[in-house]
C-alpha cells in the first residue's frame, strides 16, 4: 500500500468543475418515511438520476475528461457488465470518443444493446468476465485509455463530489452511509465528507454475501471473496489484489463497515418504492436496509443516505414489492 | 379576462431566485427507451425529485416566500388532498409558518398521516371538496393566506421555473411537453420557454377523461367539466369560473392540446419503470403516453418531457408494470 496514491481533497473539488457538464449535480430529498420509522431526519442522495441512472458516471467522468491525450482511433476502454460500463459509454458519448465495452458472451442481450444504443462498440468474448478483463488490457496495451472503476485515484476523486455536494446541502448532517463494494465510492465519499466536515460519521455497507472490503478489514489486506448471486448485484467483485488506495483510505477514513441480508435488502427496495416513490436497485438500497435493521446508534439523528442507482429490472422490483408490502406497512406502524 | 394578470417574464427569473433554498432544481436526464422508440432525442424533467415528490412545491414557495407579512397565529391554508396540499405542508414548516390543510372526511387517513408528519394541521370537514374549500375560504377570511394553486400569478411564475431550467440545459429542444389541469404549470412554463426561445413548441397533455383545459379552449371560454375517475387524478378539477390568467396563456402561448387515454397513460407509467427505472404517476406521465400514441410531428427531434410528479401508490404502479410489460416491449422491439 502506498499513501502517495491517495487523491487529495483538492483532487475532489478539481473534479466537481470537470465532471460538471456531464454528470448531474443530484438532489438530496427528504424521506418522510424513514424519518417517520426513525425518529431522525434521513436525506436521500439520488444518484438515481444521474443520466445513467448510477452515481458511475462521476468517476467515469473525471477520468475520461482528465486525460487530453485520448487516441481517437482507439478510444476508451472497460470492461463491466453493469452501471460502470454504461457509464463510461455515455461519457465518451457525450465527449466524442470511441468507447469499447468488453464482457463475456453470457451477457444478456438486453445490456449488450442498451449499450450499443448509447453509442458504444461491445466486444463479446470468452465465458468470464475475467476473459473480458484480459481483452480490455490488450486494448489498453493497444493504446485504448482503460476506465478502471476501482484502482485509479481520478474515479474516487470523481466518485468523492458526491460527498461535496451533500455538506454543501446539509452542513448539519450526522452520518453519511454508502453501499461498498470495492470501495471507491466509499474512499472518495469519505474524503471529501471528513475534509469539509470532520466530525460527521461515515458508514459503508455491504451485503453479507461475498463483502470483499469486509473481510479485507478483517484480514488486514485485500482478499478474494466468493462471488454469490445478490440482490445487490452492483457490490458483487473484489476489491482486486493490486488495490492501490481504496482499502488503506476506507480504513483509516470510515467509521463503520456493517452488513445487510437479502431479505433486509429486499424490504428496503420495497420501502424506497412504498414510501418514498423512488426505484432504487439492491445495491443502493443498503444504506435504507442497514438504517431499518442495524444499531441505531451507529447513525446519530440526521443522517443522508446514497441512493447509488437505480438499474434494477421491473420483475424484481415488482417482486420486492409484493413480498414486502406488509412488513413495510409493520416498520411504519410500529413507529406511530 | 385581463392581461393584467399575467405574469411576466421577471416574475419567473424573480420566483427562480426565492425559491431555490426550497425547491430543487431538478434533473433534467436522457431517456434511453423513448429516444429508441422515437427516433428523437428525448429527455425527461425530474419534477419527481422534488422534495415532496411534484412540482407543486415550486409555485408554493413563491406564493408563501413572497408574502411577507404571513400573520403568525393564522399561517398559510390550503385545500387539497395531493400534491398542492404536501407541498404548501413542506414550504411552510421550512419556512417556519402554520399550515393548516382542509380535506373533506371522505379522505384517506395515510393522506392525513402523511400531512401531519410534515408538520400541518389537518382539518376535515363535510363530505367534499368543495366543502373544504369553504372551510379554507372562512380561515383565509380570518387572516391566513390561502395559497391559491391555479388563480394566482405567484404560483404560475413558481411553476414557470421548470422552463428556466430547461432551456438552460437544453437551449436546442424543439418541443416541451407538459401535463394540463388547471394551466397554471403550462402557462408558466410556456412564459419562460418563448421568452427565451421562440422557436420552440410547447405541447400540453391532458386525459380524455373530463380535460377541463381543453374543452375551454373549445368553447372559447373557462367551461366545468365532470370529474371521472383517472389515472391521471392530479389532472383532475376544473380551471375555475374566475380563472384569472391561466386559459388565456395558454390559449396565446401553447401550439397544440392534445389528449391521451387511461390504457395509454398505464403504458406510459409501465414504460417509465421498466425503461427509464423511475417512478412517474399518472398525469406525469401523460407526455410519455402523448409521445407514444400521437401524431411524431407534433414533436420534433429534441423533446423534453415535463415528469410532474411520483405520487402513485404502489399497487395502482404495479399493476400497471404487469398489465403493460408486453405492450413496452413491443414498443421497443419494433422501433428497431
């Protein structure tokens, strides 16, 4: 691990004024229904409107707009099957560049085409993502300019203007909580929250199964966890063996790390939809599912949730829903 | 009628100033669904990301900011069991005012639950509508500023704030599609967008069933209509007897009405989730449906569809993603 890899605050603020055409600065809006079933006051970051629907296309941004020596005839590359992907297809869009999305042919159609019709090149190989992997790097090594999601200080500095953006809403606000997967987010978030205001709480979230920065923690280094179907499809990867900053910065910067169970994962997509009219897929939802389900205590009395996306298809949402009307009408009834 | 009454141009910019520490200015995201389906380029305005979920809020924050001389032992009323009702609810306790809300003894108690979390007073009274704009009448006669949402031209140039926005994102749209009730949203939108661009073509939607707007504009003067049962229900209401300004803006300023079905307003709301994964209610969801099912030329190449509001319950919304999943995907597989 080296430190020297850390974005710095100042990296944050560069990239509000980079990504700002491109990514939306989002609003943050009461949740009536879970300050009802809290008694705290709860804010949403809706990075569900983001033109991607996913906070991604911070990151995606702040690394394809920093590099001014793009090869036009190679473009950018990734590889992802889900918001990452597609948030650096709309990005390249937006700044003219080619865009190659990389994944496996056991992709499904629907996500092949959603890309293509942002604009980008899918380049199906292999069975795995690890295939996928492996040909975005001999695009690279070709001269493509790789958008890594995780290992690149610009995609947390870009992740990271969401932080700015909420102390700039809610100077007061108690706790911040953040789903996290490889950490990026988290370690930008973080950053910028406790620089501009360092008595406020930082909380990540994971589901409990295969939580990579969980059990990273807990083993004191990157460690490979098994990848299990989840609701929260989004938190699913490791945090990659060669990370470079996102485990250090979320150890030494977050407060608590907590996990959230399918079910509870399920009823808090319910919640958004029931209560506060918004679509918000498993991943995003963990922050709704750890303040329903977790210690109080750990989130203080004004507190802002990320809603981090919302690309969640119609069959499970209308599925969480009908499982989950009656337990969400319990949680705000129970609170009266 | 009198001109007179009008709003003009500086009171929209005006309004945008007050408003803005109460309501948000809101996304403004590509729909990647309609624009396949279309050919266009569409986008749509997230009034669903206001803090109350519509754009009700903004012609309310100009209405109660703009006084300043609110009496503090009356507060603000109002008569409403939707939008208008919670978003005179949120400006007033953020602006530190009494509200008291009038809704008749036939109303839902999770609507009067839902208001008084908020903050309001909620007064029942007989069993109409009409009744509880009397009781409104009677506290606005003791010194409370009734908070008028069609007949006054604060509350237009609050909602006008929505085309400020727009053509600031977006100074190349062709067309801006909004839903009409009362006109006060059209009229004040259709103000800021020809102030500022010409050229572009503003659309108003309405639901075949009881179109208060569009039957005045028929007969060449404000005419009732009978209230029947919508999805669209927060269309619902006449334009008002007195109607001071609203039926004459729209007249002058909106280049064609158009009118959509209850079984294309379903398909909309079902598009809407399972496209562009967000939340729209019915009479939101009218410039989707009117985009789908109407005449394309009307439209041009670059839309923007006003989402008004997120006010739909969950069973009402899925029923209309299982009734209408086949329909959208049989809007999409044939644009191909």
């Amino acid at each position: 691990m080296n430190a020297a890899h850390w974005p710095a605050f100042e990296d944050v603020t560069d990239a509000a004024k980079r990504i700002e055409s491109v990514a939306n600065r989002t609003p943050l809006v009461p949740s009536f229904g879970l300050s009802r079933m809290t008694g705290a006051e709860v804010r949403l970051k809706l990075e569900t409107t983001q033109p991607t629907r996913a906070f991604k296309v911070r990151g995606a941004a702040n690394v394809i707009l920093g590099h001014e020596d793009i090869d036009p005839d190679q473009g950018v590359v990734a590889y992802s099957t889900g918001n990452h992907g597609r948030a650096v297809a709309y990005v390249a869009a937006r700044a003219g560049h080619m865009a190659t999305v990389c994944m496996s042919h056991n992709t499904t159609s629907d996500k092949q085409d959603s890309l293509r019709a942002m604009g980008a090149i899918v380049r199906l190989v292999g069975k795995s993502q690890d295939e996928a992997a492996e040909l975005a790097r001999s695009l690279q090594e070709s001269g493509a300019l790789l958008v890594d999601p995780i290992n690149d200080p610009l995609t947390t500095a870009g992740q990271g203007t969401i932080g700015l953006e909420i102390i700039d809403d809610w100077a007061e606000v108690d706790t911040v909580v953040v789903p996290v997967s490889g950490g990026a987010l988290m370690a930008g978030v973080a950053l910028a929250v406790k620089s501009e205001s360092p008595t406020t709480r930082l909380v990540g979230v994971s589901m409990d199964r295969g939580a990579a920065m969980y059990e990273s923690l807990r083993a004191g280094e990157p460690v490979v966890v098994d990848e299990v179907e989840s609701l929260a499809d989004s938190l699913q990867g490791g945090i990659t063996h060669d990370n470079h900053h996102s485990f250090e910065m979320v150890r030494e910067l977050v407060d608590d790390l907590v996990l959230v169970s399918e079910s509870e994962i399920a009823v808090a997509m319910a919640e958004a939809v029931i209560e506060e009219r918004l679509i918000v897929e498993g991943a995003g939802a963990t922050p709704i599912a750890a303040l329903l389900f977790r210690d109080r205590d750990v989130f203080g009395d004004r507190i802002a949730l990320v809603a981090t996306g919302a690309m969640v298809d119609d069959v499970t949402l209308t599925r969480a829903i009908e499982d989950n009307r009656s337990e969400v009408a319990r949680l705000l009834s129970s609170s009266r």
